[in-house]
C-alpha cells in the first residue's frame, strides 16, 4: 500500500488496516495506534505471511506511534531491521526501552506487545516469526548488530525473493519457505551459517547476487571477497551458486556484460569501448570484446549498429 502520494492520506490508515486484516489475518493483530498517527499515516508498506511467519516492510514518511494499555498476550519472536531513521521499542514488564538506530537489527522474543514510535523517514524490515522453535535459542536475550552482517544480509535476501514468488508456492514451496526463514533466524541467533544446510543455498546465492549489485564495478569484485563478505568459505558460495545451475564468477561478468551493453544501447553519451573495459573491469578492450560477441553473438560494435533504424545502415538504399 502507498499513502505518500498527494491526497492519498485521507482514509489512508483505515485502507492500510482493511488490507492488513485481509491479506495478513489473524495471529498477527495490529496494535492501536496514536490518534495523530492515524490522521497523519503516510507510509508505502508491503506485507506477506508464509504460514505462521509474516514479513512487513515500512517506508515511512510519517511518524508511527502506538498507544494505549497494551494487555493481550503474545508469543512471538520479532526481528527488526531498520535501514534509515530509528525504531524506538518502550520498556515492558521484563524489558528495557530501546532504539534500533539506522544500520542496525534488534532480535528478541516477545511476551507482550511493546509500544513502539518510529523517527520520520524510517525504513524497516519487520520480520515475526513463531517462537516454538526459537525461543529455547534466545530466551530472554536481546540480540542486536549490525544489518550488513553475513546473516542478516542472507535472512532479508530470502524475505525479498519471497516477496516476488510467495503467492505462486505450494504447500510444499511454503514449508521449505518457512524452514529456511526459521534455520535464517537461528543463524542470526548464533552469528554463523549452516553451510551443510541445503534449504539454505538459494538463499546463500541472493545474498551474494544483492552484495555483487552494489560492487559491480569495483576492481575487487571477486568470488573470494563475496565468500569473505557473507562469511562462508568459496567452496560453500560456489556449491550454493551451482544449485541455480551458473558459477559465482560467471554471474559477475554477465551482470557486468549486461550493463555495458546498456550503456552502449544509449541515445546520447555513449561510452567507447575502452571506456567500458575499463569502467566494468575487463583487463583491456580485447578482452570486453571476447567476452562480448562469446555472451551475446556479436561485438560491441556490430550491435550497436544493429539498433540504428535501416535507413541510416551502409549500403542501405
């Protein structure tokens, strides 16, 4: 749902509450929310259950308030991974207040509901999990650090590709969905990864894909420095990357080939060869040329003069 767009804040709470009890339903009840929330909610959320797990994303605009007794009973484990802005948590009965900060995850069992208030701009992961199989691993610890940790990484890889397919699973597809999320969860617990876990590669293998995103153009970029990064060994990467049947490396200079080839598809401003080798780290032109026409059949030059329009080829009438 998104109420950030001009005038969409009008009944956008009471719109987010009916597609909340629709989609989500019951055992993941909302809390009451301030008055000044409700009259004010501009948030783009996104929310999904996989079985008796649910995973919510804010991007808040506003500032979200809870309010009022909080008296029902939950038993629940809730991780908490806040990107921008703040997630402050009030004390309970048997729990301090505390403020999940940008670039942190707040892990911890939950007995009864906890007021909370979000700062402006706040966005964040709340992930709900059931705490048969947890709560005996956390007790009544408080788990927290930082969200570019090797396990909180693998955990939100897996929740986004959930976002895209959880509604085409099986019932077979839900349960390993939920496992992995579960076996995720007690990796974040204990700060290390089950690399004998096979459930656990798909996840694994995103992980590395979002991490290999953001670094596509740096010259350290390597299946090595990704294997370093999520703390597994480079034989585990490799084994996770060859369950969706392609090698760590060779998915680095695909992704790499696919943006020069973007960049070359532009109208305006494109870059010459050499510039591209050198941007997408190819060791010289010779080589980006190799692996090009190799990927896709012809050479950097060749397809771009196969997008001109046929007037404008040579020896076109």
């Amino acid at each position: 749902m998104d109420s950030t767009a001009p005038g969409a804040a009008s009944g956008a709470f009471d719109a987010f509450r009916r597609e909340w009890e629709t989609q989500i339903g019951d055992g993941f009840r909302l809390p009451t929310f301030s008055p000044a929330t409700m009259a004010d909610f501009r948030s783009r959320s996104r929310a999904f259950r996989v079985g008796d797990a649910a995973v919510t994303d804010f991007y808040s605009e506003s500032v979200l308030r809870t309010d009022g007794p909080v008296v029902r009973v939950e038993d629940q484990v809730r991780l908490y991974v806040v990107r921008r802005g703040a997630w402050r948590l009030d004390g309970s009965s048997d729990r301090g207040a505390h403020s999940v900060s940008a670039g942190q995850f707040h892990l911890r069992h939950v007995g009864r509901p906890t007021l909370f208030e979000t700062a402006p701009h706040t966005v964040a992961k709340v992930v709900v999990l059931p705490s048969a199989m947890l709560k005996p691993l956390i007790g009544k610890r408080t788990f927290t650090g930082p969200v570019d940790s090797a396990e909180v990484r693998l955990l939100t890889a897996h929740t986004n590709m959930l976002h895209s397919v959880v509604g085409d699973l099986g019932p077979a597809g839900v349960q390993a969905a939920h496992s992995i999320l579960i076996e995720l969860a007690k990796a974040v617990v204990r700060s290390r990864f089950d690399d004998v876990e096979p459930l656990l590669a798909p996840a694994l293998a995103q992980a590395a894909k979002d991490l290999a995103e953001d670094r596509l153009t740096d010259p350290d970029l390597s299946p090595a420095m990704l294997a370093g990064a999520l703390n597994v060994s480079l034989r585990t990467l490799q084994r996770a990357f060859a369950t969706v049947g392609e090698s760590v490396a060779s998915y680095i200079r695909h992704r790499r080939l696919e943006e020069a080839r973007a960049a070359l598809a532009a109208p305006v401003g494109r870059p010459s060869v050499s510039e591209l080798a050198a941007h997408w780290q190819f060791a010289d032109s010779s080589h980006f040329i190799r692996a090009f026409k190799k990927h896709y059949g012809q050479t950097p030059t060749e397809y771009v003069r196969s997008l001109r329009p046929d007037s404008e080829r040579p020896g076109t009438p």
